[in-house]
C-alpha cells in the first residue's frame, strides 16, 4: 500500500515539473515552466476551486506585451485556468450556475473582461472559441501597492456568505466580489 503511495506521488510530482517550454505544441505535463497551483474557497454548502498555471514575471512587461491589451488571455500559464463551481453563485453581481468552465481574462488598461467558456481542457487560449463563451463579466482593476512576480488567485476569508477573488500580477490585480447563496 505504502510503495503504491508512493508510485503515485512520483508520478503526479512528475507532471508538475518545470524543465522544457511552455509550447503550445507539447503539452505533456511534464513540458511546464509554471507550476500548477490551486485557490479555494469553501462555505454554505457551496465550493469554488481554480486550477491554474503560476507564471512569473522575470523582468518581462505582462500587460500590453505578454498579456496584450484587448485580447484573450488564458489567465495564468499551460492549460487554460479552470474554475469549478459546486452551487451558482453572485460573481460581480452576475449569476453564474454550477459547473466547470475555462476562465479567460481580456486585460484592458482601464478594466478586464472575465471570460467562462465551455471550452475545457484547451492548452492556453490558442484555440479559444468565443461562441462557446458562458458568461463575460466586466472587472475593475487596480495597482498592486508592490509588484507581483508570480501570477496569483486568491479568495479572501469568507464572511457573510461574501469573498473576494483576487487576481493579481505584475502591479495590477482584479478584485472581484463572489457572493454564496
């Protein structure tokens, strides 16, 4: 039991690694500069969980180069980030039913539109299909006090059924209001 423990750890430690390009071509597991990460938030019955890839800055310029203004950005790095729903909930004041969707993010300078689209286990936003879109929600972003070196999802603490997801690189973040029934 405890040998096939560790099979299994070896085995998912290895799709996590770093060691080859991000390509959009090889997209083994193996084949990732940017480490998976994971944010959560559970409570009233309801869980939201992101899975998304963690890229660093590394003295690039992220939004207006590796980012583009006004266009589809898979939101982190490898696969396109994920974001699984258990119950609908209120995310900026829209209501977004159960499910799993892809999460993409269109960075403005003023704003970001929130992509969820029924397009999953796509490898980043090279074959993002925008009829397949759920929802668009319009996002207000503001610049981070410090500079963020890697791309970071967090869901603040939950109070009264209310959370923050946090979106934040470079010296921008997203905050935007989620809300359980």
């Amino acid at each position: 039991m405890i040998f096939r423990l560790l099979m299994l750890v070896a085995i998912l430690a290895s799709g996590c690694s770093s060691k080859t390009d991000d390509n959009p071509q090889d997209s083994t597991p193996g084949n990732r500069k940017s480490p998976i990460a994971i944010a959560s938030v559970k409570g009233d019955g309801t869980y939201v969980k992101v899975v998304y890839g963690q890229p660093f800055k590394n003295g690039r310029t992220v939004f207006g180069d590796l980012a583009p203004y006004g266009e589809v950005w898979r939101c982190g790095a490898n696969e396109a980030t994920e974001i699984t729903i258990t119950k609908p909930i209120l995310v900026a004041g829209e209501l977004v039913e159960q499910g799993t969707y892809a999460m993409f993010v269109i960075p403005e300078q003023e704003y970001w539109t929130l992509i969820l689209n029924y397009g999953l286990g796509q490898w980043g936003a090279f074959e993002y299909n925008p009829s397949l879109d759920y929802k668009r929600i319009e996002v207000p972003i503001t610049s981070t006090e410090q500079p963020v070196e890697a791309f970071t999802i967090s869901f603040s603490e939950l109070t009264y059924s209310l959370t923050t997801m946090t979106m934040a690189w470079d010296t921008v973040q997203a905050e935007i209001p989620v809300r359980f029934y």
